[in-house]
C-alpha cells in the first residue's frame, strides 16, 4: 500500500473524489474585480493546471490498461479464451477509454500510446508535463517524433530534448526531436517513412458555409508534384492557343486561380467535364416544406437539409443545388439523369419515419434508411463511418428488427459492444 493511498484512507477521501472538488473550485472560480496582472496570472496558472492534469490522466490511462491487459493475457494463458478473444477485450479496453475522455476510438489508441511512452519511456517530458511547464501537445510531439526508437534510445531523446521542452515553438521542438532522432538510429526513420506510405488515404471533412474540405495524404514529392502540375495549368490557361473561340472563352474566365484549380481538380477526381453532372448519389435529406417552401406540414419550420454524415446546410443552397442539377443532368436521350428519392420525416420533426421489419438482419430500405438517419457511429464521440446496422437491443432478448431499434455503428464499436462488461440503450 503506498503513502498516498494510507493518506487517502486516513482522510476519508479518495483521488476521484478530491478530483471533484478541485473540478468544483474550478468551475466555481470568477474573474470579475480581478486585475489585469491576477487576470494573466489565473490563465497562466490554469493552462499549468491543464499540463498537471493530463500528466495524472495519462497515468491513470497507462495502469488501467496495463492491468486490464494483464488481466486477459492471464486467461489467454489459460486457454480460458481464444486468442481472438482476447484482441477483442483488449481493443474493447482502449474503447473504454474512448468513451471516459469523450473521444473517437482511434484517438483513444493514440492516447494510450503517448501515456505509456511518457510512463515509461520519456521521464524527462512526463517530469515537465506533471509540473505544468508544458502542455499535452507539446507532450505529443515528442511522443509522436520519437516513436521509431528504441525504449533506450528513446529516454536518450528525452534526455536531449530536456533544454528545449519548454522554449521551443511546436513546430522548433518538432525538428529538434526528428534530428535527435536521426542521430540516434537514421535507419529506424528511414523505415518509419517507408511505412508511412502505407497509410496515404483521402478523406474529407465539412467546412463553414456549405463548403467541405478534401485532403489527400500521400509521399511528400508526389503531392507537391501534383500540386505543381495544377499551378502550371492554371497559368497556361492565360497563354494565347491561336484558337478564337478558346482565347475569347479563356478571356471570359473572371474566376480566380484558387477557383479554378479547385474546380479543375473536382472535375478530373469526378471523372467528369465541365458543367456535367455529378454521377454519384448524393442524400439529401429534407421535407417537402423545404424543397418546396410554403408547403408541407413543417411549412414554416426550419429550412434546414442534412447531408448524412458531414451536416447541415442551408434549405437555399439546397434547392439551389437540386435545381442546378435539373439544369445540367439531361442525358442524351432528352430525360433527367437526376434522381430525387424521398425520405419522409415526421410531421414537426427532424426524425426519419421509423420502418418496421420481419427479418432478423438490417436489410434493403430499412437499412438505407438508418444509414441516411445515422450517417456516423452512434457511440457518443465517435465519427466514424457507419459500416454496419446492428440492433440496439438483442433479438435474443426480444429486440424488433426496426428503426428505433436499429443502430448504425462503426466496424470496431459493432464488436465491441459485445465484449464483456458493454451493454447499449436507446436514451430518448
């Protein structure tokens, strides 16, 4: 038993409960009548306090998955469970933590990573994290920097990085680390960018006022590469052809050069020409009264529509959207290529109708359908993707194949809820 726990015990406290008193004095702290001096001086103390507490978090973060992990490796030993199993518990574990920190999965892997590296690993960043003289980010960089090294080589990174931690600018400590790192083992690095490549992926993201980002990650030369190619481009475009009809067109062309190399990208990723149609299926989802104002039974309510799994958007840019689409979406034969398929909503509501099913498998338009309504996991804090449509409530105990029982989730919180110790619920 250690002191602290003897002093914990003799007090008749415990840590979670003096956590929630300082939580407490810290949600009650006001600022008004302050000084300017005790004003910098609280939110210098407070981003300190940030520091010191994720130290703690990231403490606490290590043991219970360390324990945990034990725990499982104990009953793999004993052919108590399968080895499947055991993953499974493990990364059912690391979800745990997703769901006490308010965080995706996917960052709750990399939580776990830093606090164990800091636990063990990186003594020097840990000592500074717990007295507040850094915060967590910065705490990560040299996390994220040193992760190719070797436990040994590692605390010597940490070791050299000491008289920096605290002065250097993020992106200064960054470089600092990769060169300790370079010293220490060059052939680790090489073979961390090597596998880098591996995880080159496009994804997208919404943006404000109806825009959305699209990223690609990929080797460094390549994307620059391309980038290169789209600015020579954009600059030819003001080269005389010789042809009149072309040059007049160019001239035409007030659109600035972010603009058009935006539009001629999404052009050649769409595999489509100019002023074309997207070819894909868009969901929109929207009632009557908003693709029709002034009718409908929400006539008057929100003008709002819902792009399942990246947000809202405005009931104006909505039908400004659809009715470009019926513009350019004629095909050859004279007939609209553009499709509008309708998701009812309930009267003065933003909910999808709820679709009752015999089966015991989320299936056909039921499926869709909680696909559309879903968009991302339901697990709270987790955006991933909806990749598959369980039942909230077993069938095996008495749980319909419906709507409201019906819940979209990720691959990896679709298994996990079945791990020990989970269980889900509808929370109206």
């Amino acid at each position: 038993m250690t002191q602290q726990s003897i002093t914990d015990q003799v007090s008749g406290t415990t840590v979670p409960g003096r956590l929630r008193a300082v939580l407490a004095e810290v949600s009650a702290t006001g600022v008004d009548g302050l000084t300017e001096v005790e004003l910098l001086e609280v939110v210098a103390l407070l981003e300190m306090t940030k520091g010191a507490a994720a130290a703690a978090q990231a403490r606490a973060t290590a043991r219970f998955v360390e324990e945990r992990d034990a725990r499982v490796a104990e009953m793999a030993a004993a052919e108590e469970i399968s080895r499947r199993e055991a993953s499974l518990r493990r990364r059912a574990t690391r979800s745990e933590v997703a769901l006490a920190r308010r965080c995706s999965p996917g960052q709750a892997d990399r939580h776990v990573g830093a606090a164990r590296a800091l636990v063990h690993e990186l003594p020097g960043t840990m000592a500074a994290l717990t007295a507040g003289e850094i915060s967590e980010w910065r705490a990560t960089i040299v996390v994220r920097e040193t992760a190719c090294l070797s436990p040994v080589r590692r605390r010597e990174a940490d070791r050299r990085l000491a008289g920096g931690l605290r002065d250097l600018g993020d992106r200064a400590l960054a470089a600092a680390a990769h060169r300790a790192c370079v010293d220490l083992d060059q052939e680790s690095v090489v073979e961390r960018r090597r596998r880098a490549a591996a995880s080159r992926h496009v994804s997208v993201r919404p943006a404000p006022d109806g825009m959305a980002w699209l990223s690609i990650l990929g080797p460094l030369v390549d994307v620059v590469g391309a980038h290169v190619a789209l600015r020579a481009a954009e600059q030819a475009r003001h080269v005389a052809t010789g042809d009149p009809e072309a040059d007049a067109a160019a001239a035409a062309d007030e659109r600035g050069r972010g603009a058009w190399m935006t539009d001629t990208a999404l052009e050649l990723l769409s595999g489509r020409a100019p002023g074309q149609a997207q070819p894909v299926e868009i969901g929109l989802v929207m009632s009557e009264g908003v693709l029709l104002p002034g009718t409908g039974s929400d006539a008057g309510g929100a003008d709002e529509v819902e792009v399942p799994g990246h947000g809202a958007l405005a009931g104006d840019l909505a039908r400004e959207h659809v009715l470009r689409l019926l513009d350019e979406g004629d095909d050859r034969d004279g007939e609209t290529a553009l499709w509008l398929r309708r998701l009812w909503t309930a009267p003065y509501g933003r909910d999808l109708v709820a679709v009752d099913s015999r089966q015991r498998i989320f299936a056909g338009r039921l499926r869709r359908l909680i696909e559309l309504r879903d968009a991302t996991c339901r697990v709270p804090w987790c955006d991933a993707p909806v990749r598959e449509v369980d039942h909230v409530r077993p069938v095996a105990r008495g749980g319909e194949t419906s709507a409201s029982n019906g819940m979209g989730v990720c691959q990896r919180h679709n298994l996990d809820k079945e791990a020990p110790g989970w269980r889900a619920e509808v929370i109206s």
